[in-house]
C-alpha cells in the first residue's frame, strides 16, 4: 500500500470510541463560526441591477447533539449596490439602488467524524431570508424602498478540520475556555419553493473559522 494511501485513510478515519458516560458536548463543546460567504444569484431581475455574485461575513454557532447528528445556527449579511434600468427597454437609468440580504438558518447536520476531532458534515434546514431594496420613487405616494421575507431551504456539504493553531494545557486547572481552532470549508445552495417576487436562491460556498469551546 503507498504511503499516499495510507495518508487519506489516517486523515478520513473515524474518530476514537468515546469513554462510557461522556456526551458529545462534554467532548467537542461548541463551535463558534466567523467566515467569508460566498454567494452567486439566480434571479435575472436581480442580477440585471446587481452583481450576480457577492462576498461578504457570516457567523455561526454549530452544537453537537450526538456523535452523528448536530445543529447550527448561521447569520450573514450582504449589501450589494446597483444601478436601476428601465422596465421598457431595459436601458441603464442612471439612478443608484441598493439590494440588503439577511439569511438567518437553522441547519441540522448529519456528521462523520475524522481524525483529530475533524468532521465531514451534510446539512439541511430552513433559511428566513430578509430583504431590502432601496430605489427611487415608484408609486404615487413616495416609496423608496421595498421590504420583505422569504422562507427558503438551504443544504450544505463541508469539512472542518483542527488546525493545531490552539494547544491546551496539559497542566490541571490552566486550560481556558477555547479548546481548539477548526478551519472550515462548506458548498451549498439556499433554494425556494415558487415563482412570486424574488427568487433569493443561490449558489454558496464558505471558508473561515470554528473556534471550540
């Protein structure tokens, strides 16, 4: 067998059994998540006014509720600025707007752990994403902006793994509250259920950091 073989399986194996009486959260704590999110737009209404793609920050708190099963709870923010068209002919007008995103989602992941308190995960949950637009006047009683939610799905797929950028103490009594330090990558896709007003689906890709606690 190669030793590039032999490397792949040390890195996917399954973490070592848990003693008798410790639970998952005993063992892993939380996990708060700080990370650039990545997303591309489907909506052609959108997208002829704004960038079809946006970078900005998210946070997370991910909890281990068994070996295999956990939740996370993740909030991002993206603003993304534009320049309106006209409906008829579809020209540039020249007139500024400006498109704010708020997902907020509750994940359930199905998890596989690796060595070295890594884990693959597989999620999947629902996404109230909330929206703003601000534009110029378009009714007969001034409104410069349009205000909304949509519920959404969102599924993932991603990897965290210890970055050894943390050591505790081995001494009793001088470990902290921060156990470890993850580096964590994720690919996804927020999606939605009919055609009405805005379709906030995406395309979405993560990478940052998992700090244990």
């Amino acid at each position: 067998m190669s030793w590039t073989l032999l490397t792949l399986l040390s890195v996917v194996q399954a973490a070592p059994v848990a003693p008798p009486g410790t639970s998952s959260m005993d063992r892993e704590g939380i996990r708060l998540s700080v990370r650039g999110v990545g997303e591309s737009w489907q909506d052609p209404n959108l997208t002829r006014i704004y960038k079809d793609s946006v970078f900005s920050g998210g946070v997370g708190v991910a909890v281990p509720l068994h070996t295999y099963v956990g939740i996370e709870i993740e909030a991002s923010y993206k603003r993304q600025a534009g320049v309106e068209v006209f409906a008829e002919d579809g020209e540039i007008s020249g007139i500024a707007s400006a498109f704010e995103l708020v997902p907020l989602t509750l994940a359930v992941h199905g998890r596989w752990p690796l060595a070295n308190s890594g884990e693959l995960y597989l999620g999947l949950g629902p996404t109230i994403s909330v929206f703003t637009e601000e534009h110029s006047i378009r009714s007969d009683n001034g409104q410069v902006s349009t205000q909304g939610m949509k519920i959404n799905m969102d599924s993932r797929l991603g990897i965290r793994v210890d970055t050894g950028l943390h050591q505790p103490s081995m001494a009793p009594g001088l470990n902290g509250e921060l156990q470890a330090v993850d580096l964590e990558v994720f690919i996804g896709r927020r999606w939605q259920f009919g055609t009405t007003g805005f379709d906030l689906s995406a395309w979405r890709a993560g990478l940052g950091l998992a700090f244990r606690m």
